[in-house]
C-alpha cells in the first residue's frame, strides 16, 4: 500500500507534462492556376496606316521627311510620288518681332563696321505648318510656332547646312515631325479620307488586279 501511495503522484505528474495530442487536420491543397491563365496576353494594337502621300517642304525637308516616314503610319509616304491626290506639305514663315527688328538693324550695322568682329542679333517668330491636302483642298492642318534669339557670325550665315534654324531650331523642327507623326493617324478627317479610299480602292481588290495582270 505505501509503494501504491508513493507511485500514485509519480503517475499524476506524468499525466499532467505529458503533450497534448492533436489530431491531424486535413488541409485541402489549393488548386494551382497556370500562370498563362492568370496574365492575360496583351492585345497587339493595330496600326492605321494612312494612304500614300506626297511630301514637300520648304525648310530641313530631309530631316523632316525621315522622322515622319519613320512612323510605321506613314511608311507609304514618298517625295517622287508624281500624280498622288493626296500631299502633306510642310511651309514656313519666319517674321522679326519688333524687338528683333531693331536688334537686328543695328547689330547688322556694327558687325559690318566691324567685319563680322560683333554677331549679328536676330530674334524671330518661327511658325511651321504641317497640311494635308486632298487634290488641291486642305483635310487637316497643324501649326507649331517658336521664338528665338540667335547670335551669328555674320560671314557664316546660312552655312551650316541647318536652313538658318540653328542646332536648337532644327532639334524643335524634328520634335514636330514627331507630334505629328503621332497625331496624323488618329486624326478623324484623316481617317475619313483613309475609308473612303479603301471603299473605292480596296486594297485586296488592287491585289487581285495585279497578280491577274502578270
């Protein structure tokens, strides 16, 4: 009976530092979600082309002329395009503002005086505009202007090859060759043009003409 009492909490103590057993809980794996079905591709964006297109300029037409027909938009754009009813035409005017005038006048007199020792000072109002014309009537138009002051060697004027713009006037000149590069296809008297064309002119009908032709 005393080894039953002395083994009694022996038995207690056991009982209440021995771990709890959990049962196991069941855990339902998640379902994976392949990762094609998760992002969904994006959707290639179609690109308007616009119709061919004669181009003229009056100022950097080369410069012009790259920047613009670089736009996937406007790859059918051609200088030799001879007989095309439809043209984008690019003209300039370059008028002194009254400040200019007078600087002009007499920074032109001094660097004579000087022989070209003191730069001739112009400030002018530089205004581009970008047209397009549909047998001889304008669709849309785009207007950029810009005001600047310069200061040129007056034995170098109109030399380096920049059409008198200067490096920062043909670097903006560019920067509009882009916007409208950008805005040309979206433009909905363009796009008007663009479907009448492709009513009257399918271009799967003029494919079918010529391959029958050879």
């Amino acid at each position: 009976m005393l080894a039953v009492a002395l083994l009694l909490p022996l038995h207690a103590l056991a009982a209440e530092t021995a771990p709890a057993v959990v049962p196991p809980v069941a855990v339902t794996p998640a379902k994976a979600v392949p990762v094609a079905a998760a992002i969904p591709a994006p959707t290639a964006q179609k690109v308007a082309t616009l119709p061919p297109m004669k181009f003229l300029s009056s100022l950097a037409g080369d410069e012009v002329f790259t920047v613009l027909k670089a736009d996937p938009a406007l790859a059918a754009l051609d200088k030799e395009l001879a007989g095309s009813p439809l043209s984008l035409i690019v003209t300039h005017t370059v008028r002194p503002t009254a400040a200019g005038t007078a600087t002009g006048l007499l920074s032109a007199v001094l660097s004579g005086g000087t022989l070209g020792i003191i730069p001739v000072v112009t400030n002018d109002r530089l205004v581009i505009r970008y047209e397009v014309l549909l047998n001889g009537k304008t669709v849309t138009t785009y207007n950029f202007e810009r005001t600047a002051t310069r200061a040129q060697n007056l034995w170098t004027m109109g030399t380096q090859g920049d059409d008198g713009l200067g490096k920062a006037g043909l670097e903006w000149l560019k920067t509009t060759a882009v916007e409208v590069a950008a805005k040309l296809p979206n433009d909905p008297a363009m796009l008007a043009v663009r479907d009448e064309i492709d009513f009257y002119f399918a271009p799967t009908a003029v494919k079918a003409v010529a391959g029958a032709s050879k």
